[in-house]
C-alpha cells in the first residue's frame, strides 16, 4: 500500500508541477467568465458599439413617415425624392442602402452597394411588418389601446411542483448546466484516459516498466498511475470550480450594472420612439438582451448547486476510473501512440454515442426510457445521467445508476490489469484483440 | 543463495523454460549464458517475481521465494530506461523507496554513491540532457542502492566507452567482495571468463551446460597445444605422434599447434621433438568459453 502511495505521488506531482496545468488551471475560468462576461457586455451594448447604418427611405405608401424611428444601429432617413432620382444619386448621396417601399407594401426592395447583412435585412422586415400590421389594423378600425393588448406577447414560467413544494424551474438554466457537465465529463474522460493511456506507453518504450515492476506489482503501477492522474483532474476541476464561482460572483455583479444602466437607457430609447403607432412598437419589440442576462443569473441560484456538482464529481471519478482502466489496458498493449488507433475504438464509440445522443435526445427527454437506460449503463451513464440531474433525477434511479458504475469501473479494472501486467512486457509484438484475450486468459 | 528446481515456463506458442534447475552459490558471481531466445530472460523475471513460473520452485537462501525478498533483489534490465523529464535526484530516490527505503536513508546513499561515481552535479538535470552512458551509471546506482543480497545484471556494460566499463566492473566486483551474490547475464564471453566463478549455458529453454568455468574449461580440453621452437619445420615427417593443425614460420621461429593422438600424452610429443628442433615454449590451448559456448550451443542445433 506504501508503495502505491508513492506511485501516485509521483504521478501527481510530476503533473501538477508542469506550467502547462498551472496555465490551464488558471487559464481556463478565466477565458471563459470573460467571454462570457463578454459576450453580455455586447449584447447590452450593441447599439452602441455596432457600426451605424444610414437607410434612405423612399416611401411611397405613406405608411411609415412618421413610425420608422432609428432603431439599434439602423438610422433611417426619409428622401423627398421620388424612387427613380434616388436611385440615380445613391452611389454619391452617402448613404449606405437605399430602402424602396411601393405604394401597396408589395415589392419593397433594399438596394445598396455592398450585400446587406442578414441582421439588418431582418430588423428592418421586422419593423416593416409590426408597422404595416399596426397600421392595417388600425384602418379596419381597431383602437390603439386594444391593439397594444393584443399584441402584448406572453411568457410561460415553469413551476416545478414536489414534494419540497414548488421550485422555479428554469429549463434554460437546466439545459445549459446539463450540457456544460456533460461536455466536461467527455472532454475531461478523453483527456485524462489519454493522459493515462501516454504515461503507460512511456514507461512501456522506455522500459522503465521492468525497473518497477520488478519493486511492485503490475496492478500496483496501474492502479497508482490511474488514482494520480485522477486526482490531478480532480484538483483541477475543483480549482475551476472555486475560480469560477469567485470570478462569476465578481462578473455577475458587474454585469447586474451595467444591465441596469442598460435597461433604463434601452426603455428611455423606447419611450422616445413611441411615436402614435410607436407604443405598438415597443411592446412587441424583441426582449432587452441585457434583462434576459439579468435574469439568467438570477435562475442560475435556482439548480441546487452543491448536489450538481458532488453529482458531477462523482461521475467525473467514476467515469474516469472506467476509462482510465481501458486506457491503461490499450498502452500496455501498443508500442507507441500510432498503434493505438485499432483499439480506440470501443473506448471511443459508447463515448462519442452518448454525447451525440445526450445533445440531440436527452437533453430534450430527460425522462423518457431510452433517457433512463443510457443514465444505468456504466459506459454512458456519466455523460447521459449529467444531462439529466439538472432536470431532476428520483433518487432510486440516481442510486442505482452509482452502484453500478461503481461496479462498472470495478470490472473494467480488473479486465485491464488482467491484460496490462503482460502487456507491458511484451516488446515488438503486434497486439491483435485475439492477442489481447490471450493475454486475459493467462494464469499469473 | 538461489537454488532454481525444475522451472517451467510456458507461453501460448511455445515453452520458453523446460524444467530447468540451477544452483547459485552464495557469494559467488554467476554467469548466466546462451543464444537470443533461449530463455534467459524469462528465468531472470521469474527469480524477479515479474511474471511467474508455470511449475517448479525457486529458493532463496532455503526460503520459497516470495514479494518479500523483492528488496533484497537488485535488478539491472537489459533494456533499461528512465523517465525522461524527471530529475536524477528525485527519480533515483523513487526507485529507490519503491524498494523499500526510506527517504533520509536513501538520499544519505544517493549522495555518497554519486560522489563516488563523480555524478554530484548530475542531480537536478533530466535523463534527457544526458547521455547514454551517463544514464546507464544512474541506471547503475539506482540498482545498487538498497545493497541488495543478490544483483542481477544483464548485459551490464553495454553502452559504457571503456573507461566507464572499468569504473563500473570494479564496482560489482567490490560488490561482491562485500559478500553480493550476482548474476550476470551477458553474450560476453571474455567477461565471463574474467568474472564469473560459474556459469550455466541455456539454449533453446534448456540448461545444457552448468558448473564452475575452471571446470568446464578443463572438460572441454581436447589436447591442443601450442608450440614455438627453432629449427626446421617438421610438418614433413611421417608416424607424428600429434595432427598438426597449423605451423608458422617467422625468421626460422616456428609456431605449431597440435591436437594429440589419442592415448598420447604432451611428455611424447617432447620425446618426440627434442631430438629434431629447439623448443622455446609449450602452452596448452584450453578452449576459451567463446568457444565452448559456440561448440555447445552449435551442436545441440
């Protein structure tokens, strides 16, 4: 026991004191909260930062004269002109599109020099469309209040109805928690199983294996190997998640602010656009991005945080301890990393499977049978049953998926060492998978 | 020290050790010859307790073998290596306390053995920044330093230029002088004949040959010998009491090697020579364990 004990230091230290894992450690949660916050800080300040359109308006319906306002990075300008001089001075007027509406609404054309880009094309349908109907409506005699109420868009908000009592369930949160574990957990099995995988190949080619194998056991070495680079994961996977947690409290009260100054800014730019027909407009108007950030974070506190991420913990481990031991079995049996190609594939399949599936099903049927299957079979459980925690597991399923991973990676254990103890010490043979269940079968 | 009954060892396609027994006496250096493939490798990692044999036993000094002598085994591999971004120090001290040795022990006889070798400054660099010969002298010392009973080397001075060889054979030579017993595996003959007290000869998964080299030397005479004189060749007369295998002339000096007949003895080939030519020197040629081990192993093909 003392000597997997050292093992595993060895193992661990000699990883954790490489730069790259402090870079990575350190690199990772703070890339990403920045892109993060930076993705918010655009969305609240689109208008602002984006490059200003100027649209010629020749309107010869009569219709939008006084409705289209300025919006976002769109700033229209109603041309006397009729369409035909227009069009002859648009390359000189200096304006970068020139928007043609006929009298019937029918055949509007944008012309401009350069293509227009899909967002301003369908901002300016949209506005187009919310104006036209409004104005329809209100020639065939509907009043400017009823219209408002009956544009008034609706939301649902989903109620989570337990034994607890009712939660606020928030399928948005739920599905973006799910698919960030579960990519975390594929991504996190593929980097340390093949960081297990190249430690065994090393000491294989430099035949370091036969120095210690000749102190330890086989079983020991892997063993040793596959608890310290685990732990190496682990360490970093809870210094993400203690980096993130800071680093997204600091971020989330930033971006509190600057939505709010955003959404007064955003509500004032409303108001003032509500010309007779305008407060339609507004009501219709696609949800404030910075008001949407806002209360994201605020249904983020709504998944139970501690359970999701001892849940994540728990199948990182088990799934890595699964995996490792397959990893291990296929470096003892190759002479470097190339060879490896062949036996990839089983480990590869149920993984790359379960994802596709995950992202594609799961996540949109938590709980339907093949959901519930997927999170019991030890292979896929930890990527299909992370999926679904964020959605709410009952507990005998949760249990039962535990047990038997844990016996999972219990057998895969026990399969790899069986064919790692003779694999290390076999040089120059081309491994088959006939090999492979020779190697199994042998007595000691 | 080691006493080896009837090991057998069998893989899939073929039997790599066919009930072979070898006594090693304690204090002694053992060679342990052959041809490529003939099985030294596996019995080498079956007295390890790398792999296990399929029947017979192993004794060590009378005791089963078992995991715990594993820290009165050192064990040089043939084919050795190193991690090669770790740093000597910290790698020898690994090596070392997965032998068993604790950390304050270990560095203590890090440090003196490094000294000895002149390798102090070696301690912080990585196995890749050096060469392979250095290697091989870390190698060597993270072998040698939990003083284990028995050493087993195998090929231990491949990858040395000469001066390091002799550094390192006068160290396992002190070794054992300090009461190691060690097995030594080499293709090496002249080695062999320089170091070892014994050998045993594997060919094809069995021992055909073992015992003491003085005696196995003295077996394999076969009553050549090796004259010089002056005078004039005799490789002309007829009723030689010898076949002459070769005669060589320098300057009048002759140099004639002989097998005796049958039944004579080297007094009757003087008799027969005094009267004709001078002679300056008589040597018998016992047959060199190169020659024994391409002798023996030739003919069991």
């Amino acid at each position: 026991m003392n000597k997997i004990l050292l093992i595993i230091q060895r193992e661990y230290f000699s990883r954790v004191k490489k730069k790259s894992f402090l870079i990575m450690t350190f690199l990772v949660p703070v890339l990403s909260i920045s892109s993060f916050v930076l993705m918010f800080y655009l969305m609240a300040k689109q208008s602002d930062l984006g490059d200003k359109k100027k649209v010629e308006v020749v309107d010869e319906s009569g219709m939008f004269q006084n409705s289209l306002k300025n919006i976002g990075t769109l700033d229209f300008v109603f041309s006397g002109d009729n369409y035909k001089s227009a069009q002859a001075g648009f390359l000189k007027s200096g304006y970068d599109y020139l928007l043609h509406i006929p009298s019937g609404c029918t055949g509007v054309q944008l012309l401009g020099e350069k293509k227009p880009s899909a967002v301003v094309l369908q901002n300016i349908e949209t506005r187009l469309s919310e104006i036209a109907q409004s104005r329809r409506l209100q020639k065939a005699g509907i009043d400017t209040a009823v219209l408002a109420l009956a544009q008034k868009p609706i939301s649902i908000e989903p109620i989570q109805l337990t034994e607890k009592g009712i939660i606020n369930a928030q399928v948005a949160v739920a599905y973006v928690v799910g698919f960030v574990a579960a990519f975390l957990i594929y991504m996190s099995l593929f980097i340390y199983g093949a960081q297990v995988m190249r430690g065994v190949i090393e000491e294989k080619v430099s035949r370091i294996v036969e120095v210690i194998i000749s102190s330890v056991k086989p079983f020991q070495l892997m063993m040793g190997k596959i608890i310290g680079i685990g732990l190496v994961g682990l360490t970093q996977f809870v210094l993400w998640i203690v980096l993130s947690l800071v680093l997204s409290t600091a971020a989330g009260t930033l971006i509190a602010k600057q939505a709010g100054v955003a959404t007064t800014a955003n509500v004032a730019q409303m108001q003032q656009a509500a010309g007779p027909a305008g407060a339609t407009a507004s009501a219709v108007a696609p949800q404030d991005p910075a008001s949407n950030a806002t209360k994201i974070m605020q249904s983020i506190k709504s998944i139970p945080l501690t359970y999701t991420i001892l849940c994540f913990l728990f199948y990182f481990l088990s799934g890595y301890l699964l995996y490792s031991a397959i990893f291990a079995a296929v470096g003892s049996a190759v002479d470097n990393e190339t060879e490896t190609q062949q036996f990839m594939l089983p480990i590869t399949l149920p993984l790359v499977f379960t994802f596709v599936i995950s992202m594609s099903f799961i996540i949109n049927n938590p709980d339907s049978t093949l959901s519930i299957w997927l999170s019991m079979i030890p292979l896929t459980s930890p990527i299909a049953m992370m999926i679904r925690i964020p959605f709410g597991v009952p507990w005998p399923q949760l249990v039962l998926s535990m047990v038997l991973m844990v016996l999972g990676f219990l057998f895969t254990t026990w399969v790899a060492a069986r064919i790692y103890r003779v694999g290390i010490l076999m040089y120059g043979k081309k491994a088959s998978y006939k090999e492979l269940a020779k190697w199994f079968m042998y007595k000691e | 020290m080691i006493s080896i009954r009837n090991i057998v060892k069998q893989y899939a396609n073929h039997r790599a050790l066919d009930n072979v027994s070898i006594e090693i006496e304690k204090g002694k250096v053992f060679g342990l010859l052959g041809p490529n493939g003939a099985g030294k490798t596996s019995l080498i990692r079956i007295i390890n307790q790398i792999t296990a044999p399929d029947s017979g036993e192993i004794l060590f000094n009378g005791e089963k073998l078992t995991q715990k002598h594993i820290s009165r085994i050192g064990y040089l591999p043939e084919e050795r290596g190193l991690y090669k971004k770790m740093e000597i120090g910290e790698q020898v001290l690994y090596l070392a306390r997965l032998k068993g040795l604790g950390k304050e022990e270990a560095t203590r006889r890090i440090k003196y053995w490094f000294t000895k070798l002149e390798m102090e400054s070696w301690w912080n660099k990585k196995v890749e920044d050096l060469s392979k010969g250095m290697q091989q002298k870390v190698q060597f010392v993270a072998t040698v330093l939990h003083e284990p009973e028995l050493l087993i080397l195998d090929e231990p001075f491949t990858g040395f230029d000469p001066v390091n060889a002799e550094i390192v054979k006068n160290e396992i030579l002190e070794l054992n002088r300090k009461g190691a017993t060690i097995i030594f595996s080499t293709h090496r003959m002249e080695s062999v004949e320089e170091l070892c007290d014994s050998i045993a000869l594997l060919n094809l998964s069995h021992k055909i040959l073992d015992g003491k080299v003085k005696t196995i030397r003295n077996n394999f005479r076969n009553g050549i010998y090796l004259f010089e004189f002056e005078g004039n060749s005799i490789s002309g007369n007829n009723n030689l009491p010898f076949t002459i295998l070769s005669e060589t002339n320098h300057d009048n000096s002759w140099q004639l090697k002989v097998r005796i007949n049958e039944g004579s003895r080297v007094n009757d080939v003087l008799q027969y020579m005094l009267p004709l030519v001078t002679i300056t020197k008589v040597e018998e040629v016992v047959p060199t364990m190169n020659e024994i081990f391409i002798q023996t192993v030739s003919k069991a093909i």
